[in-house]
C-alpha cells in the first residue's frame, strides 16, 4: 500500500514537472534542456567538453536580452542549478576552466545569492577578469552595490582593497561611457576615491557629473561636500569652465582659488564677466598683476567689483521698464480703495506716521535718485520742501528721514555725497546723524579708491553726542560690511571697552566690527566683543541692545561652522543672563545656510523647553532653524512644518520670533502656504506676535509688487487704524513689498540659489534679531535699525551687455527653474516660460535662457550682468 502510495506521489510529481514544462514554449523548453546538458558537461571529465559547454553557457548568458522587469531566461533556468555548480567548483583545481566558471557564477550570483552574501563579488575577483560590461548593465550596478559593503567592511578591519580598487577602476570606466554619471560618483564616494574621477571625465559628460557633484554636496555631511566642490572645481578648471570654478571658489570661500580662476584664463571678455560673478555676491577683492597684467585692463575690471556700474545697470532697467516716476507714500497705501473707516485715523500720532511714510518712501524709491519728499527740486524755494518734510518729524525720527536720502540716492556714490553735503551742516545732532548714516547708505556695496565713506564718517565716532556716534559706526559698518578694514578696526574696536561709552554706542560698534569683518573669524575683535560682554553690569545685561553684542560676535563666524567652537567655549564663563543668549546666536550664525541637519535637531531641541517670560534665548533659537534650514529646497519646506508646530506648541516667547524665522525662510519669496500662516498670525491677540507677521509679510513679499499681500496689509492698516504700533508695522510692510518699485530682492541667495551672500545674509540677520523686541528697538529710538536691509537690497534683473559693458536687448526665454540634476539626455531646463526682450526681472525660482543663437553668454548662469559675446558661426537666416 505504501509503496503504491509513493507511486502516486511521483506521478502527481511528474505530471507537475510535465505541466510546468508544456507552460514554456518550444523554445524556452529547447533552452531549458539545451542549459541542463551544459551543466551536466562542465561537471564532465573531459576539460574539453567542460570548456565547449562554459563556452556555450557564456554565450546564451551574454546574448540573452529580456525586458527590464523579468529575469533573463538563461538565469531564470539555471537557477535550480546554482547550487551543484557551486559545489562543483569547490572541488576544481586551479585552471583557466575554474576561472571561467567563476565568471559564469558571478552572473548567476546576481539572481541568487542571499542577501549580505556578496557571492557575486567573491566569483568576480576569482575569475578571469575580461570586459566587465559584456555581461551587461545590470551586473555592473549590483557589483558596485556589492563593493560598497565589502570596502566598509574592509575598511573597519583594516584589510588591503587593492583588488577592489582594480574592479573600481573598470565599473567607474564604465558607467562614464554609458552616461550613468551619478552611479559612478556614488560609488567613488563610498570607497572615498574621488580623485580617480578626474582621469574619467570628458569633454562630453562633465557637466554632468558636476552638476551631480554640487547638488551632492547639500546632502553630505562635513568634510565630504567640501572634498565633493574642490572635485568639481578641479573638473571645471580642466575643461576651462572658469564661471562654474568661480562660483564653487566662491561657495568654498577659498580666495586661493578665486585668484587661480583669474590667473588660469587669458581672456579679458571672460574675466570681466568674472567681476561681474564677484560683485555680485558682494566680496572686497583686490586684483594684482598675476591675475590682470595690463593696468587699464586691471582697472576696468576693479571698477566692476567694486559696483561701480550697479547705479547706471538699475536705472537703465528702470528706464526700460518705465517705472523712473517717483512714488509718494500715499500712492503706495492706496488709502481710497478701503471703507470710510481708516481716513478718520487722524487721531493717530502724527509724527509716528511721517516716521512710517519715511520708510516707505526710502523702500519704495530705494535708488532711483528721486522721490517727492526728500528730493524735491528746488525751484520751488531754496532746498525748501526736503527741509520741512525733515522736520515733520520728531528728535530721532530726523535721523532715520535724512538717512532715508541715503536710501533713494542708493549706490549713486557722486551724487549722493553731493545731496546729502548741506546736512552735515545743520545745528540739529539728529539730522548730522541721519547725514553720517546716508552717507554710509550711499556706499553700500560700493567700493571706491578714496574711501569718501571713512573720510566723512571716522572722525566722528568719537564725537560727545551718542546719536552722532550711532549714525557714524552704523554708516561704517554699512558702507565697508565685508572689506576687513583694519582702518576701521582700530577706529571701532576702542569704543568697546570704552568705560565712558553709552551702551547702545557700544552695541552699534559691535555689529559695524561683526559686518565689517562678517564670516572671517577674526581673533582681535572676537576679543574685544568678548571683553565688552563681560564687562556689563547686571542691569545692563537685561537691556535689549545688550543683545546686539552677541550678534556681533555672531556675524565674525557667519556659516564657518567649526571655527566657532572656541568662542563658543568662552560664551559659556558669561553671566547666565546672557550665557544661552550667546550660545543660541553664535551657534545659529556658524551653521547658517549649511543646512547641518543635527544643528537644526539641536536648535528645535532648545525651542522645546516651556520656560517663563524672562528667558529670551528662545528667540535667536528660532530664527536660528531658519538660518540653517534655507540652504536647500527640503530643509526649507521641513523647516517651515517645523515652525508651525512650534506656533501650536511652543510658549509665548517662541511665538513672537516663529513669523520672523518664516519671513527668513522665505524671503522675497511669497509662498502661498507661508503667506496664509502669517496672515493668519497678523490678527494674534499677543500684539508682539502680529507685529512680526505683519513685518514677515513685508519680508516675504519685499520687492514681488505681491499684489494678495498688497492687499491683505491694505485691509490690515484699516483693521488696526486705531493701534499706532501696528499700523506703524503695516507701513514698512507696505513699504517693503513695493521696495524699488518690484525691481528689488532681499534674497541673500543668488547664481540659481546656490551662493549665498554673506554681507546680505548678516543685514536680514541684524534687522531681524532687533525685530525680536520690536517694542523697545524697531518701535523705540533705534528704527533706523531697519536701514541694516540695504545689505541685502540687489537688483532682481538680468541685464545683458555687450564687450564695452553697454546694454543690448536680445529675447530671452524665462520660466520656473526645473532640478535636471543625473536626469538623461538634454532635458529642459525651465517650464512655462515667456520670450521677453532683456533688460528683464526674475522672481525667485526663474531662470533665463537666451532664444537666439545670436550670442554666446559668457556666464552658465544668466543673472545680474551677463556679457554677451557675438557667435561666429551663426549666419543669418534668408528669409
């Protein structure tokens, strides 16, 4: 019985084996059988047979072809057989036949070894070596998987890789014939060779890999991005692709390089077009014979970094696009379009809102050398009606409205001395305070070979009267943020610890000396800030400007990261009243814009804690998530679900700051979910937190002409016609969103979002860490703290110039920006896009590209000033 019970089985078992046969074609079942009698043979004693059979089993492995999802049929049969071909070759002596065999293991290894085994890298390295892409693509990629975990593993027990790196070599080869670019990168950065891609790159994929380098870098963790950027930058100075190498120089803040840049290309067209990089992103840079030879050359191209063309760009873009009109404050309120209600506000206080409609005036006519209040001609009475607007305003309101003809003359160096000369004679201390600020205003950005800035300014930061002191150290600071001037050291640095000095002269000086030397860890004024810390009684700890001082220091180590470490160790033998203070500030300010994922962790970490009223640490720790997160397009958008959360359950005091650090994130930047969070805050029952939304509002709107947050501030003016301190935030809102008439961006990031500012960066900084108390500073005597944004203040144009730096028109394409980053082929690089005639104004995210063959640019990235250079071979076409 039992025995016919077995019978039974084996039939059931072979019928199975029969059914499962008459599924596969007449072909398939021809190779399946074709491929058993192959494994039968190798195991044959004759090494001739097994050498035919391995032949031929190579050969259907090798031609096989199935579509992506399936298993190729060769490997797909013989997979039952992997097992007694393994043993098999256990049992082998040395040969070229075992050789063989382990090849054909390797390949069967891909769909059969368990996972961890690395089997396919085993049998690779004991096999005859040969083309590794003739066994196709698929193999290759598994393989570099497999080499990864081997080398960590090596790695840890410190075994030699030689073997492995040989196999390196050839899968690198490989996938850069093959345009898999990115796959070549990952695998050198897990075995940490990247020098070995430089032998690999050409002329046709370099770009390409470049492109996946930098974008990499936001995501690695220190040192790798940087080792990941010097890659890029040695491919780019290879192919003399001198704009990307400047840009990545730039973003490695590695001036050695910046100089072989200039000192590796020959053509003068090109190098210009480098100052023009330079000045942009804002950075004190001296040219010498090496990298200019000729004098008039060097000349010309100093003048480019040193701005001097940024008036005459943005008034010609003014010009074409007709907006040289000046704007009155009115205009921009646009009061006729709202009920009945908030005409009757007169009862406000008057000198509050001419202070207010000063601001909006300087925002809103920001450079274009003309407004109706400040500039009117004179014509009509000798320098009459500039006079009375002036003194419409009460004590240190003359301050911020004579600075404000700083504003309007902006980046007109000549000119604007020349205006703002009668004040510097006036017998009110105000008004030469608010000259000696527009001084510096003028200058921002600006440099210039005879210093008119330090020459009017310095002799008065010693002056008795502390508002002039402020107005002079505030213009300083503005006029040289960046320059490292050690002129200026020596002038500032004794106010400091200048027993006699009042504080908020004391805290002005802190941050002209944290601009002036903003990123460059100088020891001797880390110092001196440091002495002036400690040197604070206790009541002068619990001021709010006491609280600039260690913004000041912040701003020495903006975005150096470890560099601040021992600073930081030193802010920890501070008085607790400002200990964390401190800590928060100089920890937010190194890591800015890195997007270091674990500061952001530590600085959410601080926000979490419920603390009572008086610990204001909190603050600096919000704003500073949004100083590190902005570095990238997901941290941002983390960051901000971050922040509401933060509103839900965060105390009071992390409220207040959570609309400043949103308006950070999204600068210039008006993102419809932020825009209906803040406006949702702008009507908070805690009047600090709707104080800073409103200013948020005009943040994220600042030069866009937004016309939904145009008109939200609109309703927002009448609903708080009654509440001075919030109609006076309205104001500068309005006056923000509308600033140099939409031409504007207070964009610290520039060259498609990927160099950031540091000069711009540390002026939002400042204005924001004095909005964190708005009551005593924004609202109190120091509103001319707002001024600190014309650091950030660019022209969001692109302007196309011919050799001799005159404008040309030439249609321009410009769309969204789409991330083409390792995608294949030449896919888009913008979406939805309009043809335009240059000068143009992109918004943020916009990229441009030329529509005619016409010209060639002589920068990759097509914003700011572009020289254009004319094609040689483009012929016109005869129609």
């Amino acid at each position: 019985m039992a025995k016919e019970d077995n019978n039974d089985n084996n039939k059931n078992k072979n019928k199975k084996e029969e059914k499962k046969d008459e599924d596969l074609s007449e072909e398939d079942l021809a190779l399946k059988q074709q491929l058993e009698l192959y494994v039968e043979r190798v195991q044959d004693a004759d090494p001739n047979l097994q050498k035919v059979a391995l032949e031929s089993m190579r050969q259907e492995i090798r031609t096989s072809t199935s579509s992506m999802t399936s298993v190729p049929k060769p490997l797909k049969f013989l997979r039952p057989h992997y097992g007694t071909l393994k043993a098999y070759y256990e049992t082998m002596g040395d040969s070229e036949l075992k050789k063989y065999l382990a090849d054909v293991l390797s390949v069967l290894a891909l769909t059969m070894s368990a996972e961890g085994e690395r089997e396919s890298l085993k049998y690779r390295l004991e096999g005859s070596g040969g083309d590794i892409g003739s066994w196709g693509h698929e193999y290759v990629r598994n393989l570099a998987g497999e080499i990864s975990q081997e080398y960590a593993k090596r790695q840890s027990e410190e075994v030699p890789i030689e073997d492995l790196m040989e196999l390196v070599q050839q899968i690198v080869a490989f996938h850069m014939k093959h345009n898999a670019e990115p796959e070549a990168v990952d695998l050198l950065m897990e075995v940490e060779d990247l020098d070995l891609l430089i032998e690999h790159v050409d002329s046709t994929n370099f770009r390409r890999t470049c492109l996946y380098l930098t974008s990499s870098a936001r995501y690695l963790p220190g040192p790798d991005d940087m080792l990941v950027l010097d890659i890029a930058y040695m491919i780019y100075i290879k192919f003399e692709e001198y704009p990307n190498a400047l840009q990545i120089a730039l973003f490695l803040d590695n001036m050695q390089y910046v100089k072989q840049v200039f000192t590796s290309c020959d053509d003068q067209l090109r190098k210009k077009q480098f100052c023009y990089i330079l000045a942009r992103h804002g950075i004190t840079f001296e040219l010498d014979e090496e990298m200019a030879v000729n004098d008039d050359d060097r000349e010309a191209l100093q003048d480019i970094i040193n701005n001097t063309k940024l008036s005459e760009g943005y008034l010609t873009l003014a010009r074409d696009i007709e907006v040289m009109e000046p704007k009155s404050p009115e205009d921009i309120y646009k009061a006729h379009l709202l009920d009945g209600r908030a005409s009757a506000g007169a009862t406000v206080d008057s000198a509050r809102q001419n202070l207010a409609a000063t601001f909006v005036n300087a925002f809103v006519n920001a450079g274009f050398g003309q407004d109706k209040l400040m500039t009117v001609p004179s014509d009509n009475s000798s320098a009459g009606s500039s006079a009375n607007w002036l003194f419409k305003n009460k004590e240190h309101g003359k301050t911020s409205a004579t600075a404000s003809l700083g504003m309007i003359l902006l980046w007109d160096v000549d000119s604007g001395l020349a205006q703002m000369d009668k004040y510097f004679h006036a017998s009110d201390n105000h008004v030469n305070a608010g000259a000696l600020l527009g001084v510096g205003i003028v200058n921002c950005g600006i440099k210039n070979d005879c210093d008119p800035a330090l020459a009017l300014l310095g002799e008065h930061t010693d002056k008795e009267d502390p508002s002039i002191r402020i107005g002079a150290v505030m213009g300083l600071g503005i006029a040289y943020a960046g320059t490292q001037n050690e002129q200026l050291r020596s002038k500032l640095a004794p106010i400091l610890n200048d027993a006699k000095a009042p504080l908020d002269v004391i805290s002005f000086a802190a941050l002209s000396l944290g601009l002036i030397y903003v990123g460059s860890c100088n020891e001797e004024v880390a110092q001196a800030i440091i002495f002036a810390l400690m040197d604070r009684s206790e009541t002068e700890l619990g001021e709010p400007l006491t609280r600039l001082l260690p913004l000041g220091l912040g701003l020495l180590y903006l975005g150096k990261q470890e560099s601040v470490e021992a600073t930081a160790e030193v802010s920890k033998t501070f008085n607790e009243k400002i200990r964390k203070y401190c800590d928060m500030t100089l920890l937010s300010c190194a890591y800015a814009g890195t997007g270091n994922v674990l500061k952001v962790q530590n600085l959410l970490g601080h926000c979490s804690q419920h603390l009572d009223k008086s610990e204001t640490h909190q603050g600096p720790a919000v704003l500073g998530i949004a100083m590190v997160a902005m570095a990238e397009e997901l941290g941002l958008e983390m960051a901000i679900r971050s922040l509401e959360h933060l509103l839900q359950y965060g105390e009071q005091n992390i409220r207040h700051a959570v609309p400043l650090a949103l308006g950070l994130l999204c600068i210039s930047n008006p993102k419809v979910n932020v825009m209906d969070t803040l406006s949702r805050l702008s009507h908070d029952t805690d009047s600090e937190v709707a104080m800073a939304a409103v200013i948020s509002l005009g943040l994220i709107g600042a030069g866009t002409n937004n016309a939904r947050i145009a008109g939200m501030l609109r309703n927002l003016s009448s609903y708080y016609y009654k509440d001075a301190n919030l109609l006076f935030c309205v104001r500068i809102a309005q006056g923000l969103v509308h600033m140099g008439k939409g031409l504007l961006t207070l964009n610290p990031y520039h060259s498609e979002r990927f160099l950031l500012s540091p000069t711009a960066l540390a002026g939002i900084v400042i204005m924001l860490h004095a909005c964190l108390d708005m009551k005593s500073v924004i609202l109190g005597k120091y509103h001319y703290m707002l001024y600190f944004l014309v650091l950030a203040m660019q022209p969001r144009m692109l302007m196309t110039v011919d050799e001799n730096n005159k404008p040309i028109s030439v249609p321009v394409r410009v769309g969204q920006a789409v991330d083409v980053v390792g995608q294949a082929g030449r896919p888009k690089t913008i979406t939805g896009f309009q043809t335009h005639t240059t000068p143009v104004l992109l918004a943020a995210g916009d990229r441009a590209e030329l529509a005619t063959e016409k010209y060639i640019p002589l920068s990759p990235i097509l914003e700011g000033f572009v020289i254009l250079k004319e094609n040689p071979n483009y012929r016109e076409e005869d129609h």
